[in-house]
C-alpha cells in the first residue's frame, strides 16, 4: 500500500547533487540523491500530471470556457 507524502525537503550538496527527504504521515523519512536532470525530469513529469489533471482538480467546465459571452 501506498503511503502518504507529509513533507518533502531538497537540499544540494558539494558535489551538484542533490537529497531529497520524503517524510511519511508516520514520520518516516526516505533520502534519495539525484542529479539536476533527475530533478528537473521530476519537475517535468509533476507538471504534465497536474495540467492533465487541471480541469478536474479546479472543476472546470470545458463547454462553457468554449461558450460565447453573451451581451
């Protein structure tokens, strides 16, 4: 079973690299380093789910942004 994201901090390090903290809801931490082009997929990968998942998450109705403004 998946577990929820509480938190999430990333800090660099001397290398250029970077670590990534993720903290549970239990409070459970798991590091991860990763380079620039790893974040910078990460940002990219986030950014395509949340604008697929943009008209549903703010209740946009698509047939009335298509819609004429009426006079």
């Amino acid at each position: 079973m998946a577990r929820t994201l509480a938190q999430f901090t990333i800090t660099p390090d001397a290398q250029g690299d970077y670590t990534l903290h993720l903290e549970d809801e239990d409070g459970e931490t798991i590091e991860f380093t990763a380079g620039y082009e790893q974040l910078d997929l990460i940002v990219e990968a986030i950014e395509e789910q949340l604008d697929t998942d943009e008209e549903d998450a703010l209740g946009v109705d698509t047939d009335e942004d298509e819609a004429e403004p009426e006079e």
